[in-house]
C-alpha cells in the first residue's frame, strides 16, 4: 500500500513513518544516492576521456613534428628569405611585402618570417610553431562553432570536435608540418572560421563589418585563394538575410554596405595589378578540353586526406572518397534547409566553411588539371581539402534524421572516414620520416659544400643548387642560419698523410666496382674522441703522389647493433653508411679510396680505416688490414 499512499495527500506523512520504523531505513536512503554518486563520477569520468580523446590527434601529432622537424629552408623560403637582404640593406618597404610570389602576394607571411628570423636566426621550427599554433586556434574555433549549435549533448559535440581535429591534425599534410613557408595555408583558414563565428554573433553592425573586412584582407594576402573569404565572409545583415536585434532602421545599412563593398572591391583589384602568371603554370584551357578529367581532378583532389600515396589504387580511392563527401555534403545541406532556418542559421558556419573548401578545389582544378591526376592528391592540398569533410560530417550528424537506418548510413560513412583516413596517416607518416631524413642530408651537404658538392641533396632544397648556395652563403654574411658551412681544407694531403690511431673512427668494411666508374661501398663511422654519433662519411680517392679529391656523400642512418655493442654507447647505434659513388673517368688508371667522417661541430675530419685500391677494370684490393678491436661486416 505503500506506493498507494504516496499518491494521495497523506503520501509525505506515511513515507516518513515508514522510515522511521523500517530496519533498514539507512540502507533504502543511502543507495539512491550511492547511484546518484557512481553516475555522477561516471558522467566525468567519460567526460573526461572524451575531451582527452578529442586532443589527442594535435598532441600526437605535435610529437611527431618535433621528432622530425629540420632547422633548415626547403623551396620557396629559400625565395621568401630575400626578404632579409632587403631588411639589411635599405629597409623593407611595401614593393617588397607585397610582390607577386607564385600566384600569390604574402605581406603578412613575409612579416611573420622577418620577424621570427630576426629574432631567431631564421631557424624555420619557429615558423612551423606558428603553423601549430594557427592549427590550434582554427580548431578552437571549430568547437566554438560546435557550441552554437543548440540542442545537442556534450558527448556528440565531442566526437564531433574528435572527428574535425582527427582531420586538421591529419598526417596526410605531412609537408605543411615540416616546412614553414606553409603557414600560408593555415592563414585563410584561421581567418574565415574566425570571421565565421563574429558573424554568427550578436555584435553590432559596425565592428562585425570592420572584422570581417580585416580577416578576408589577411586571408587575401596570405595565399591566393584567400580572396574566396570576401565572398564567404559578408555579414549576413549586408545581405538582407538576417535582421539584427538592434537594428531598427535599414537604411543604417547603407554605409556598411558600401565600406565593405569598396574593401573588397579596392583589395582584389590592387592583387590583380601587375598581375603575371607564373611560367610554370599550366594553360587554362587544358580545364575546357576535357570537363571529365577536371571533374575527376576535383573528386580526387577533396578525397586527398584519405588517400595513400603509396597504393596502387590510391588514385580510385581518393576519387571515390571524394564523391561520398560531396555527396554527404549536398544531402546535409538538403535537410538543413528542410529544418528550417533556425537550424540553417545554427549550421551557417559549417556550410560556409564546405563550400571554402569546395571553392578551393575548383579553383586548384581549374588552374592544375594540365598537370596530371597525381598533383592532386599531394600533401600540401589537404590542408584545404580537409574542410569539405569536416563541413559534411557536422551538418550530416546534425541534420540526420533519428530513424534507424539513418544512423547507420551516418555511422557506416563515418566508419569509411575513419578508415581510410587511418590507412592515409599510416602511409604518410612514413613519407614525413623519409621527408625529414632528405632535409637532413640537405642541411649537411650545405654544411659540407665546401669539401664536396652533393647537388642531388641540395637539388633537394630547391631545384637550383647553385642559388641554394648562393642564398645560403648570404645568409651567413647577415648572421643568420644556425649552422655553418665547414673549412675546405679538412681533407687534404697532410690530412691524409696523418697515422690515425688503432681507435679509428670507422672502417670501410668493403668496396666493389660495378662498373669502371661506379663502386659501391659499406661500412661505419662514429665519432669516438667525443663518444658521438657522426652524421656523414665522404668518399675520396687519390692517385700516387695527387691529392685528395671527394667523389661523395654519404649521410649514416643505418643501424649497427655490433657497433653499438663494442663502444656500449646508445649513440652508437646508429653509424652504418651505404651507397654508390662515381669516380671520374679522367683519373688515372689506379687509385686509392678511402672514407672520412666530419665533426661538423668541433671542425675535425677523421680518416676511416681500410683503403681501397681501385683499378679499371679490376676488383678492388683492400690495403691495410681491418683492426680486431673493431667491427666488420655489411
């Protein structure tokens, strides 16, 4: 009768009396809240691993770019950095900040790389700290942006945000990560989610017309395809779409208007004067000739985050990628404005932010389809390619209907998402070490230039190696650059002359000749007066009576467990070096090759033991006997 009376209007009395005479009136009142209490610490507990989930993909991925980052320029800063002889010179002035550089103006990058140089000698890691720190700040904005969305739980914020920084933080832009000149492409992105939510504010006409005025010209003047944002970006009460709360009157609309209207007008077309198109770009025409190749251009170049270069199938599953995200997107869309414009307004940022991306990817077809199916799927495009999925999962999960088999389709393409991405991100953080071992080699030919000129790994850094060197020495003359070429006459004559020591620092296990130009060698080098790990051996032969001339560079990355395990130093580990060299074919009949590693840092070259007798057209004779304190074999 109990649950009885708790339904009349004696309820209260009698519950208290059967309290007061239960037995177990301290267990019954302490196990709801006992459950209230476990749920509660459950609730946080799984609140906390989801936001813990939802920044793992940056945290990870700043890991690995500290990992593998180079303190050296790569491609177009090496072009940029003329921006530092103009500073020492005669002062920067707006010619040089704004001059055309590819199909685009920088001002702003130009600054930021001045300013970081100055400060800390042109080291690039500080400017791929910018590139984090704007990827950051666009992924909060992009929870921000979640936030507004109205009748949503916590928890499916969250896998949202996990599911946007699983794709800004993607591996897939390996190169965007590890050169800093890509800042330029993190900019426009900043700027038009940042322009997106002071739209989607409540803040009066003017100052929402004054900021986005300002993020489209940062984002113009950042990369090319930052002039999209004057379009995307025009406050929503300029277009007559959306009557703001403290707007009485429409004709206050009329200066708005026009200030952004003469912003945008007057930035576009400065950015077109003296406009030239780059020798290297493809002709136009190439995207009328053949629509269903610029068509497949574009599906291919929007699956590109979830595509791994290194299948053979890469190509098809970045097209068909492609078009289940276009697709996703258009279906998002369609219900979006079936919803109402309640929810058309909420979800306004992440429209706008799709059809960034969708613009962005137009624009690259148009203008790159000459150039084959396989430029669109390289790594510096994903950092555009990637809103478009973000956008379509976000409207696709909010507008989805709560029918069964909506939630799956949801759930099946989200899976496909995740998949593909995970197989991409696997593949591409091999290619960002691979990347990162060619920067390497490229920063030590530059330090070993001197002695012998590697041109395949400074080809590496800029297709001219002869303005790489140029630059480079400038550069020095201003101060800048954090490491230095090393003195030319470490290896010479007297050098070569020099008894080394039983305590070698290497040995050249052995030396084969494929051809009467071409040997091959093996061996390791490691750096014992400073129980160090070398970084370089230099091949170099001599004839009777000559002098020492290098024929190559070999930079050590092979592990050596037998080394490692004579010094019992973990830096010693790594000290194996492998490669081919060519020898002239004007040299004499017979020489003598031997190795040479360099202590970049101390300035000391070190002779490798075993010498080589090289003569045409007979197998090389080892000339002095390996010592049997020191390791041996390939």
């Amino acid at each position: 009768m109990w649950w009885f009376a708790s339904s009349t209007g004696h309820g209260s009395s009698l519950r208290g009396l059967h309290a007061s005479v239960s037995p177990h009136s301290n267990i019954a009142s302490a196990v709801p809240f006992s459950r209230a209490a476990v749920l509660a610490v459950s609730s946080r507990t799984v609140q906390a691993f989801l936001i813990l989930l939802a920044f793992s993909p940056a945290l990870l991925l700043m890991t690995q770019v500290t990992r593998y980052w180079v303190d050296v320029p790569y491609a177009d800063e090496w072009d940029i950095s003329l921006v530092f002889d103009k500073h020492f010179d005669s002062g920067v002035d707006w010619r040089t900040l704004f001059c055309q550089h590819n199909e685009s103006r920088k001002p702003f990058p130009r600054l930021i790389i001045l300013g970081l140089g100055l400060l800390s000698g042109f080291d690039v890691r500080w400017e791929i700290c910018v590139i984090l720190l704007c990827a950051s700040l666009i992924s909060l904005n992009l929870f921000l942006m979640l936030r507004q969305v109205p009748e949503r739980s916590w928890h499916e914020r969250l896998f949202l945000l996990t599911l946007c920084n699983l794709l800004l933080f993607s591996p897939a832009q390996w190169i965007n990560w590890l050169t800093g000149i890509q800042m330029v492409a993190f900019i426009p992105p900043l700027m038009l989610t940042w322009g997106l939510l002071l739209n989607a504010s409540n803040a009066r006409i003017w100052p929402k017309t004054a900021g986005t005025c300002l993020a489209a010209f940062v984002g113009t003047y950042s990369y090319a395809n930052g002039m999209l944002l004057w379009a995307l970006l025009c406050p929503l009460e300029l277009l007559g779409i959306r009557r703001h709360p403290n707007q009485s009157r429409t004709g206050l609309l009329i200066l708005p208007r026009l200030l952004y209207a003469i912003s945008a007008a007057s930035s576009i077309l400065f950015y077109f004067h003296d406009y030239h198109t780059p020798p290297q770009s493809p002709p136009f025409s190439a995207t009328l000739e053949d629509p269903v190749r610029t068509l497949s251009f574009l599906l291919t170049w929007m699956g590109g985050p979830f595509s791994s270069e290194g299948s053979r199938h890469s190509t098809s599953v970045a097209m068909a990628m492609g078009g289940s995200i276009l697709a996703a997107f258009v279906i998002g869309l369609k219900s979006a404005f079936r919803a109402g414009s309640n929810c058309r307004f909420r979800l306004y940022p992440w429209i706008v932010l799709g059809f960034y991306s969708l613009m962005s990817g137009m624009i690259t077809s148009a203008g790159r389809v000459g150039d084959g199916m396989g430029v669109a799927r390289v790594s510096r495009y994903v950092s555009f390619s990637l809103y478009l999925p973000i956008a379509a999962a976000v409207v696709l999960w909010l507008t989805r209907s709560r029918r069964r088999w909506a939630i799956v389709a949801c759930g099946v393409w989200t899976a496909a998402l995740l998949f593909f991405h995970g197989e991409a991100a696997s593949d591409s953080m091999k290619r960002m070490k691979r990347f990162s071992q060619s920067l390497h080699d490229g920063r030590l030919a530059l330090q070993l230039h001197t002695i012998y000129r590697d041109e395949g790994a400074l080809e590496f850094l800029y297709p001219d190696h002869n303005h790489v060197l140029r630059r480079f020495n400038a550069l020095k003359r201003r101060g800048l650059l954090n490491f230095s070429a090393v003195d030319s006459g470490l290896i010479g004559v007297h050098a070569w002359d020099m008894r080394q020591p039983v305590t070698s620092c290497g040995f050249v296990d052995w030396c084969t000749q494929l051809n009467p130009d071409l040997v091959e060698c093996s061996g390791w080098a490691y750096l014992t007066p400073r129980r160090a790990s070398a970084s370089n051996v230099i091949l170099a032969w001599r004839a009777a009576g000559g002098e020492v001339r290098p024929c190559a560079l070999f930079p050590i990355r092979a592990s050596r467990p037998d080394v490692a395990a004579v010094f019992g130093e973990r830096t010693s580990l790594i000290s194996g070096f492998h490669g081919r060299a060519r020898l002239p074919p004007e040299r004499p009949s017979q020489v003598i090759v031997s190795g040479w590693t360099v202590d970049i840092e101390e300035g000391i070259a070190y002779e490798l033991r075993g010498r080589f007798s090289v003569t045409t057209g007979m197998t090389p004779k080892l000339k002095d006997e390996p010592s049997p304190e020191r390791p041996r074999g390939g």
